[in-house]
C-alpha cells in the first residue's frame, strides 16, 4: 500500500494543535508550502530541491513577530525509511564529501531531515532556523529530528533542551525559541546584534534627541520599564508626541510607585527620569520621524531590545548600554572613577565566592548591578522551589550606589527582573545610616569595584574594600578587583585590612581587561573578620593575564575564538583547590608589607620559553643599556608599571 505524505502532515498539524501553535491568543502564524515574509519569499526563491535554480518551500513555515529572528520549519515525508540519509554526520560536522549535484539534488528530494537542512541553509542567511525533519504516517510511528541552523551559521547543529536532553517531539514555540535562546552561538549572535543596536541608537540620540551622555542610558532604562506596562505599549502607537512624551513619565511613575520599594527609594529613583519627560526634542514631530523622536526609541527599544531583556535574566542590558554609550563621550572616560566591570568578571566573581540560594550578596559599589544580576542568575541555578527563588529576590541581593543617575539606572535593572529592589540603597557606602541598614542583611558574600583614581586619601580603592569586608558577617567571602598599584605600593590602610581579615588569594588579570580604559587590575579575596596573622596560613596568587579575549576595532575586547568558558573553568578550579603550577600559580606568606602579586613569587615556566622568547628579552635589554629604557612592553610588564 502507497505510502501518503499527507498523512504526516496531519500529524504536525495536530502536534502544533495540541501545543498552542493555533490559538487564538497568540501571534505565531503558520504558513505551509509558502510564505508572505519578504524576507522568506526572496530566500526561497532560489532554493529549489532540484536544483535547477528555482523556487522552493518545505510544508510548514512558523513565525511569531515577538521573535522575528526565529523561524521554525518542517519537512514531511511518509516512511519512516526516508527519515534521513547517511550523510547527515558530514552536514552536522561540516565536513565535505563527494556527490554529483544530481545524486545531491535527490538526496534532498528524499530524505526529510535532508530536506528541511537545504531550506535552513537558505534561509538563515536572515534567520535563526530550527528545523524539524519529520517521517511516519501516524504519531505513534512518527520520527522527529530537531536542528537548529544559527543566522549566518556555516553549518547545523542538533538542537537539544536547555538540560542538554534531545528533542524527539514537537514542543511549544516558547520552548523551541528559549532552547534555541541559550544556543552558545545564537546567544553570541543575539549579544553582537544588540551591541551594533547599540551603536546605531547612540546615533540616532546624538543626532535627533539632542540628549545629553547621562541622558541616554536612562532613556533606555526609563523606555524598558516602561514597556513593562501592557497598556502602554497597546498605545505608544496611537498618541501624538507631546502626549507619548508624558505617557512616558507617567508610565514609569507608575512601575516605580508600584515597586516593593520604600517611598524615599522611589523618588530617589523617580527623579532622574525628570529631565527626559520634559526635554524639549523627545515630543516634537519632525520631517524624518512624523510621529516624534521618542517614540522612534520606543519603537526599536520595543523590537530589538525588550525581546532580549525578557530572556536573558542573567544579562545587564543597562550596563552594557552604558558601557557602549561611554566609549562615544568625549573627554575623560574615567570621570569619577566610574569603570563598568566586564560581563564575564561579574559571572567570575560570582563563582569564586561559589554563591547559592542561601547567599546573601553585598556590592557598597553597584553601579548598574552588574554584580547583583550575575550572582542573582548563579544563586537561582541551586533554587528549586518558587519559594527560594522569591527569598533570593526578597532578601538575597543588597547594594549601595552614591550617584542618582547610576543608581536609577541599577534600581530600572532589578525592576525589569522583579528582583532585588527593597535592598538598593542611594547614598554614600560610608553613610553610617546606610552602613548601619546594611550590615543588618547579615552578608554572607561582598563583591565590589570600586572608584579608581581618587585623589582623597580617604576615598582610595582600599577604603572601599576594608569597609565592604566590615560590613560583612564574620568568616564572609568578600572579593574585589582593583588596580594593581593597590597590590603593590606600601599604604597604611593594607596593615587595617590584615589586622581584620584574611587575604586568601590575589589574581593578576589582562593588563586590557578594561578597554578602552587603560586601567591595569588584580582581583583579591578575602575571608571577613579572621585575622590574617591569626590564620598563619599562605595566599594563593594566580597569574590570570590571559582571558582569551581579543581587541577588536568595533565591539572592543570579545571572545572572539569562544575559549573563555574553558579557560575560566580552570581559572576557578586551580583557585578553589590552590593549585601550584610553574608559570601560573604560587602559594606565598605575606603580610601587609609585602607585595600582593603573582608576578612577585612565580616560578618562571622554562619548559615554554623558545628562542623567540630570549630573543626578545636580549633585544630589549640592549635598548635599555642603549637609551636607559624600556621601549617595548609585554601584556606582563604592564602589571609592574
């Protein structure tokens, strides 16, 4: 009997069915054997199965316009014996093999997962494509293949659960796109997307907002929290400018008003947004935007950034604006000392201090939270109940912020996560009210990057890390990063911390961990309120000068060869055993005379040196002896400088 692909056909349909890709209440919408996205259309043109050059479609074609760079596509075919050819593992691990284009123009014509992989490679030349080969005539007997084909990707790749579980079924939208989400690649992809996004809008605001540089982030942040607000964003669409401009304050008003937050909290943060909701460009039509400035920002903050922030939990979406915004200022970078911590030293710190449910964690420096958002996500990976994952919301996540627009700008990042509010605080870390609220949390953990570059002696980055260990509960973990001057010049306020607390490690990091800023830095670790002498025990240090990142001319320093999560695995292990190693790692007795620094004890690795190696050193030598300085420098020298 003749097998009849129509059958399985009606086995998708009833899956999607069965898993709410029909409802009336959402936006997914299903097209089969074509679709009306220019997009797809134009992609299609030319993806013939034949080969010949003409158009082509797999059977179903589903997109949703909350995630316009997700498409999810299914290739039927009736026996299950032509489910996929053996060439399947070449296509999966990019590797080329021979085949006339006749034998290939059949092979996709046959096989299902082959099939649906031609169309994916067409069409994710736009798009994240996850695609679905799908053979048998009834769902019991029914084989379903899952892939995924990452936007600009050179090749598929079997798209698994977040757990790393495999799919075999049909699940629902939400689930394929948040598996698809957490994809390395396509969460690289989404990030590079959202920095360019970034970009183009600090041009936009320069050109047509006429707002001011700390102006912007809280645009940004003012505008999320705002899109928070369901009635809102029904009707940011309809309303004249000037309206939309109040709208916009009133909006945000009522998303602070109706935080878990204490009423002094809330006009503290209320305040910055002031001079946005009045500013005299936002609320004007103009010849290129008809219906305003502001609800062009809206508009794009609406298509391209809120789809990210509802995902990924973990992300300062904030922060990295900020950072972005700030490499455009003008003059100095380092006004007020204020240096944003890097993404991936704040998931570092938050697993150095090894943080969990039952942590409570202290930043008296918090910026835009960059630090309370990457220990919130590590402490909710150990949560199993809502319970626990309300309590670390509730009680687990504490910071201080002196400056009004950045504290605005910190307190908008816990909003857009629900989290975290009741414990920000604005005002001076060294305020002895708000040291005194503080230390009532009964910290377990203190991470903190202070101001750099204080001339007040009694505002040194040293000050602000004794004072966060004092606030901490006895036998606390308190870690922060800090120039590598503060490891190595002798300063009376080293000899204050040892009398109280214990210095366990000190890391030297890449000499341009900050870029664009030239700050050179080490991370120290400390355990609250035991004595260092009393411990009588040796610091580990670590030379932790290559992070795998690379300077690049438009995104800054990235991870651009994706070797950062194994190089900070081994990072955490060698410290959390204090492993020994030539060249890497050393175990020393210090005291606060001394100096905190790998580079100091280190044992050099001769077993890597080559003649290249000597010969550089031999060359700069001479230099020196010939000009009495040193004219080339390595990443390393730069930490002694």
């Amino acid at each position: 009997m003749a097998k009849n692909e129509r059958k399985t056909e009606n086995v998708v349909r009833d899956e999607l069915r069965q898993c709410g890709y029909y409802g009336a209440d959402t936006d997914i919408q299903i097209e089969e054997q074509k679709s009306n996205i220019d997009d797809v259309k134009q992609l299609m043109k030319t993806a013939s199965k034949s080969g010949g050059g003409g158009g082509g479609a797999p059977e179903f074609i589903i997109s949703s316009p909350s995630s316009a760079d997700f498409l999810l596509i299914v290739e039927c075919k009736a026996d299950v014996k032509d489910h996929e050819s053996s060439s399947i593992d070449n296509i999966l691990t990019g590797t080329e093999f021979d085949e006339s284009d006749d034998l290939r123009a059949k092979r996709i014509q046959r096989f299902a997962v082959d099939g649906v992989l031609h169309y994916a490679k067409s069409l994710s030349k736009k798009f994240n494509v996850i695609a679905l080969g799908v053979s048998g005539e009834t769902k019991k007997s029914a084989l379903i293949s899952t892939y995924l084909w990452p936007k600009g990707g050179v090749k598929p790749k079997r798209l698994v659960a977040k757990d790393g579980a495999t799919l075999n079924g049909i699940i629902p939208w939400n689930d394929y796109i948040e598996n698809a989400t957490f994809d390395p690649s396509v969460q690289k992809l989404r990030f590079d997307e959202l920095m360019g996004f970034a970009a183009d809008l600090h041009e936009f605001m320069r050109d047509h907002a006429k707002l001011t540089e700390s102006e912007k982030p809280l645009l940004v942040s003012g505008t999320l929290i705002a899109l928070r607000n369901k009635g809102f964003v029904a009707s940011y669409n309809v309303v004249n400018p000037a309206q939309l401009q109040k709208d916009w304050m009133r909006v945000i008003q009522e998303e602070i008003q109706a935080a878990d937050i204490p009423q002094a909290k809330k006009d503290n943060m209320t305040q910055p947004y002031s001079s946005i909701g009045v500013h005299p460009e936002l609320g004007k039509a103009t010849k290129s935007y008809p219906k305003g400035p502001l609800h062009e920002l809206i508009d794009r903050l609406n298509s391209k950034v809120w789809p990210f922030i509802s995902i990924y939990h973990d992300f300062d979406v904030v922060g990295q604006f900020y950072g972005e915004f700030l490499k455009y200022t003008g003059g100095d970078k380092k006004a007020l000392g204020i240096v944003l911590t890097p993404r991936h030293v704040t998931e570092l710190f938050a697993l150095l201090a090894n943080v969990n449910k039952d942590s409570k964690v202290l930043d008296i420096c918090a910026g835009t939270g960059g630090f309370l958002i990457s220990a919130m996500h590590r402490m909710f990976k150990s949560a199993t109940t809502e319970d626990e994952r309300n309590r670390i919301k509730k009680l687990g996540l504490i910071g201080v912020e002196q400056q009004p627009n950045m504290f605005a700008l910190a307190a908008s990042n816990m909003i857009l996560r629900g989290d975290g509010k009741a414990n920000l605080y604005q005002g001076s870390c060294f305020d002895e009210g708000i040291t005194e609220a503080i230390k009532k949390h009964e910290c377990t953990v203190g991470m903190v990057n202070p101001p750099y570059s204080q001339a007040d002696s009694d505002l040194h980055e040293l000050r602000f890390v004794k004072h966060m260990l004092d606030c901490l509960e006895q036998s606390a973990t308190g870690i922060a990063i800090v120039p590598m001057s503060c490891a190595l010049a002798s300063n009376a306020i080293r000899a204050e911390i040892l009398r109280d607390h214990t210095l366990e490690a000190v890391m030297s990091m890449p000499a341009e961990l900050f870029y664009p800023v030239g700050t050179v830095t080490c991370i120290m670790v400390f355990t609250a309120h035991k004595p260092h002498e009393d411990e009588g025990r040796k610091t580990w240090f670590g030379y932790w000068k290559n992070d795998g990142f690379v300077k690049t001319k438009n995104k800054g320093r990235i991870d651009q060869n994706e070797v950062w999560s194994s190089i900070r695995d081994r990072w955490v292990e060698m410290y959390r055993n204090r492993e020994v190693h030539a060249g890497e790692s050393v175990m020393q007795k210090v005291t606060a005379a001394d100096e905190w620094c790998a580079e100091a004890y280190i044992e050099t690795d001769y077993s890597i040196l080559t003649q290249a190696d000597f010969e550089n050193v031999a060359k700069n030598y001479a230099i020196f002896r010939l000009l009495g300085l040193h004219e080339t420098e390595s990443e390393g020298d730069h930490a002694n400088s």
